[in-house]
C-alpha cells in the first residue's frame, strides 16, 4: 500500500490518499480521521501506521508493508 501526504490549503483540509499496488487510489482521508479509516485496513496495527505517516513528509510517497 502506498500514501502520499497531501497539504491542505485555508479552505482544504490536509489529505492522505491510499493508492494500491497499481497505484489506484483507493481512499481519500483527511489527517484528522485517520484512525476509523485506516482501522479497517491494518487492524491492531493501526497506530504504528498512523505514527509512520505522521512522521513522514508531505507530497512524498510513503510505501508501508505490513
């Protein structure tokens, strides 16, 4: 799975964008709703993957394997 941090403007809020192996995108979250979201995808593993994207850069892609 890939996700690719997205900054928001004064009207836009901060996205991120889950694209699949082919690069589809697959969902479009705001940064401030990840957990539900990103639950359904990674389960326990949830937080580990919100600590990653957090930490990451934004317009960058991130490739997380887990």
């Amino acid at each position: 799975m890939y996700f690719i941090k997205t900054k928001g403007t004064s009207k836009v809020p901060d996205f991120l964008q889950l694209r699949d192996e082919n690069f589809l995108l697959v969902e479009q979250i705001k940064l401030t709703n990840l957990s539900p979201k990103l639950k359904v995808f990674y389960g326990e593993k949830t937080e580990m993957v919100i600590e990653l994207i957090k930490n990451s850069e934004f317009d960058k892609i991130i490739e997380i394997n887990i």
